[in-house]
C-alpha cells in the first residue's frame, strides 16, 4: 500500500516550513512564485491530494496563529482579555492551530515598531485582541502580507475582517433599564473617544437620553482613564462633578466597580444613594463588593466566530471583509434601586 504523502514530506524535500508549502498549495500570500512553483511541481511528482473539505482542517496543523494585545489591557484588576485570550487559545487549538501571545509595549505602538513575533516572520495570521491606536493597525497593515482580525475593536478599514460585541445597543439597552426604573438624571463613565466600543457605548446612552427628551449635561459625561495610557482611574483619581445624579452608565463593569468604590470613600452606598450599570459582565474577583447590573458581552461566539473567520481567511475563501456584530444581554443583578 502507498504511502499518504503528507504536507511534512514535501517540506523536507525542499527544506522549507511545513506553513510555506501549505500556503503555497491553498494559494495564499507570502510564497515567491518561484519556490511556490516548485512545491507545487513536488507535490504533482510525489501524488499529493489534496484534502476532501472533512480533511480540510487538518491544513491548519502546524500554522500558528499570532495573537497581539496592548501591555494597557493587562492593568491592575483587568484580566477580561486575559480570559478572552484564553478562550481563543482553545477554539485555535480545537480547529488545530498553534498561537503565540505577544504583549504590545507602549513604546512599540508610539514608535511603529514591528512586534516580534511577527517581525520574525513565523505566523500565518494575525489576531489583534483589544483595541490599538489607528495609526498603529495602519502601520501593521503596511507592513504583513498575512491575514489580520480584530478582536473586540474595529477601526473601520473596509480592508479588515473585525469580531465586536453589540456596543452601541448594549449601551442604550443599560439605559432605557435605568429610565424604566425610574431614573431621569442619568450619567455617563468613560472616555468617550478612548476607543471605539467606548464612543458606540455613549451613543447607545445618547440615543435613549434623546428619545426620553433628557438633555445630556457636559458634566455628567465623566472621564475614566488616563489620556496617554488608556489606564482606567483608581478610586483615588476618578473625579466626579459637585452636582450628582442618581443613576450611572459605565463603559464597563471594572469602570462601574471603581466608580463604586468611589462613592463608597465619599461615604456613599450603591444602590441606596446612587445606581450603576456597567458593561461585560466581567469583573475582576474582589474588585467591587456589589454585584453590579451589566450588558453582558457574550464572549464564547464572539471567539467561534473569529476561528470561523481565520479558517476562511487562512484558506483565501472568497467572502467580503466586514465588522460581525455579537449581541449579548442584560443581565439583572443588585446595583440599582427603582425610584418607581
């Protein structure tokens, strides 16, 4: 009986990667078409065939998958990209890929500097987790001829494939709950322009402050991160304005969890004094004592469907380049009190 040729037989032949000869097959970038010539002319001479569409996932074995994250998402307290990542890790490995975890420095994003993994030219695609300043992903793309997605952000490039929560109805939903409980001064906790699901989030909040004839006031939009870091405030640097509401909208529940602490130091309690929602139902383990009400962010599809969209992209299926909406859901817990 004939021996199966493998992809790993037509790389010892010509002593190149197992991941250049299967791009080279599956017709994607990053192969000169002289040695793609070659490994084609190879696989022909020793009988290669090429997997059934069953088989196709086993194209992925031995591709890795480079996955990028900003050092600002690993602060104090904030691991929901950590656990995100960790999900990914395992829907990759499932669908038989490697991934390697790179940590963006502040300085290689400011200075447009290559991060290593990929500089060094040894991954198939790459993932980029959490937002990156536009200038940086525009620099990226410049410089990889391999595949690119983003994960939880988009920076509307039509060029780029993007997998993002439902931002901007998750913000007017945790807002319309706070007016039906009975809440007209409402306020708004973030950075508004920081990133993109942030400004999506306030314009969920403006959209249902405008339907039920609110006036947003300017000091009721409240700054929750350093300018230049993208750091969330501690306690002790969140500032809030003299005049108070009674109800909060945070961009995402470690914010809601610091604004809580806050209040507490004032001498405040939630939800007696004042109510907050937030964003992910994700918070750091001790971060708050209250269990906070929150738009949860349903993170296991929102990792399927970056797989889904890698192995399309790995395999340069023909499908238009677009942002893929994940919905998520209110989820009631204690830290809002009904004034009705």
């Amino acid at each position: 009986m004939a021996k199966t040729v493998k992809l790993a037989d037509i790389a010892d032949r010509l002593g190149v990667s197992v991941v250049t000869v299967s791009k080279a097959l599956s017709g994607q970038k990053g192969v000169g078409e002289e040695l793609r010539e070659k490994i084609i002319a190879l696989a022909d001479e020793l009988g290669y065939r090429l997997p059934s569409a069953v088989e196709k996932v086993n194209l992925n074995k031995g591709q890795s998958i480079g996955i990028l994250i900003h050092e600002k998402h690993f602060s104090k307290y904030n691991s929901f990209y950590l656990q995100m990542y960790q999900m990914l890790s395992v829907e990759l490995s499932a669908a038989g890929y490697f991934n390697l975890l790179e940590l963006v420095r502040y300085d290689f994003e400011k200075d447009l500097i290559l991060p290593n993994l990929v500089n060094e030219g040894n991954v198939s695609a790459v993932v980029l987790l959490g937002e990156f300043s536009k200038e940086y992903c525009t620099f990226l793309r410049s410089k990889l001829s391999v595949p690119i997605q983003y994960l939880d952000f988009n920076d509307n490039s039509e060029e780029i494939n993007s997998i993002v929560s439902d931002s901007f109805y998750g913000g007017y939903y945790l807002t319309n709950y706070l007016f039906d409980k009975g809440h007209t001064d409402i306020a708004f906790v973030g950075s508004v322009l920081k990133t993109s699901s942030i400004t999506d989030r306030y314009l969920g909040y403006l959209k249902s402050m405008m339907e039920h004839g609110v006036p947003v006031k300017d000091k009721w939009v409240i700054e929750d991160r350093d300018e230049k870091t993208g750091i969330i405030f501690s306690p002790e640097i969140l500032q809030l304005p003299d005049e108070l509401p009674t109800a909060f909208v945070c961009n995402c529940d470690l914010t809601a969890g610091v604004l809580i602490k806050k209040l507490e130091k004032d001498g405040y309690k939630v939800p007696k004094d004042f109510s907050v929602v937030g964003y992910d139902n994700f918070i750091f383990p001790g971060t708050c004592d209250v269990e906070i009400t929150t738009y949860e962010v349903d993170m296991p599809v929102m990792v399927k469907k970056t797989v889904e969209v890698l192995n399309k992209l790995m395999r340069n299926e023909d499908f238009s380049s677009k942002t893929h909406i994940i919905t998520g859901h209110l989820v009631e817990k204690s830290s809002v009190r009904a004034l009705r």
